[in-house]
C-alpha cells in the first residue's frame, strides 16, 4: 500500500510517501512558506518517484495545532478522496510525537504540549517503552499548574511551540513520515467528512436576537 501522509499541524508543515518497502520520503516546509500544500506534495511524489494514481492511502494529522493548517490537509484530503476513491485516515498529531520520540530510543514517560490560547495547553501523556508508546494519560485541555506534578518528578515536555521553550518544553514538530508509519500499521478508515481538526474546547458564542421590526406610525 503506498500512502500519502499531509502533517500541517504546526509551522514546519511537512507530507511524507511510504511504500513500504523503504522508509518514507518526506518533503518539509517552513514558514514563510513558498509553495502551497500540492507543491509540496509533488515534492514529496517525486522523490519518492510515485504517481499521484498509485497512491492508495492519505492519512491526516489532526492537531491539536494549527487549525488552518489542518484544514487545508484536510481539503486535500477530501479532493482526493473525491478524485481516486482513496482511503482516508485521520490521527493525531500527539501520537505521531510519540512515535517520533520512540525512535529516538528515549524510554519513559513524556508529555507532549501545544499551545491552546486563554493560558491553556492541549496535554497528553505517553509511556515509551521498546514495544511502543502507551497512552497514559490521553489528549485534554489543562492549565499550567497541572502540569506542576509532572515537571517537578522530572518528566520531560515536548511540543512544536518555540515560545514554550522559557517553560522548560524540548521543541518537537509532528512529521508526516512518522505518520505514515503509524497509519500504516493501521487498518481502518474515515468517510471524507469525519475529517476534522482536534479541537476540545467547547465553543461557546450567544445567538443574535431576531431583528426587531419596528412598525410605521
């Protein structure tokens, strides 16, 4: 199966192709960015000398991240999908962190952050150990203060937001070669329009009254 992985949940927006039969070829770009996300795709096609028509699978990152980033994914995604039947996979950019930390050989427990504005972060927390990465504590909005516990034990904090760096948090982005590995060891699939960002916060917004008709005297 040949898959077509699109990670544009943070500034180093990346796509990766993944044969199977070598490690996957990614292409990745920074902002400013110079190209738009099919540029970059055809980057990552052509290095890994695959076809658009060859490609069986596109997997998404879904954040928590950059919403806008995640959405142009998505659309590419679903166009796809419209165009060649393909299957789609929606993870979270989380468990591609993780994987990219196991394959660095750290063991232990982590804890992956990403900025999620009014003084909140999106937290999860993950068990490395040789077999892979266990969730221990899944993905939620939290405060800093919660995260007291976890930073004076030691435990280490990783995310793709440099201005988090004064807080003691190792710069990590989500790579998309590292989400081809995980969805392809994955068997499922998404309809197109259960793709959508991760987004917990609960939106909150008060509905306009009806316009008021004010009668003639």
């Amino acid at each position: 199966m040949k898959i077509l992985a699109l990670e544009f949940s943070s500034d180093l927006r990346s796509a990766a192709v993944h044969t199977g039969l070598s490690s996957p070829i990614c292409a990745r770009e920074n902002a400013p960015r110079e190209c738009g996300p099919m540029a970059l795709i055809e980057r990552a096609l052509g290095d890994a000398q695959v076809e658009r028509e060859e490609i069986d699978c596109v997997t998404v990152g879904l954040g928590p991240g950059s919403y806008t980033g995640i959405r142009a994914a998505i659309a590419v995604a679903q166009g796809w999908q419209l165009a060649r039947e393909v299957r789609l996979l929606g993870l979270s950019s989380m468990e591609v962190l993780a994987e990219q930390i196991h394959a660095t050989g750290m063991r232990g427990r982590v804890n992956l952050v990403v900025d999620a504005q009014r003084g909140e972060v999106y937290w999860a927390q993950y068990l490395i150990v040789t077999e892979g990465c266990q969730t221990v504590e899944p993905l939620r909005l939290a405060k800093w203060d919660h995260l007291r516990p976890v930073t004076e034990k030691g435990e280490p904090l990783f995310g793709p937001d440099p201005a988090m760096a004064d807080r003691g948090v190792r710069m990590l982005t989500p790579n998309a070669a590292f989400l081809a590995i995980v969805a392809a060891r994955r068997d499922d699939r998404m309809a197109p329009e259960a793709l959508e960002p991760i987004y917990l916060r609960i939106p909150s917004f008060v509905k306009a009254p009806p316009s008021r008709v004010i009668p003639k005297n």
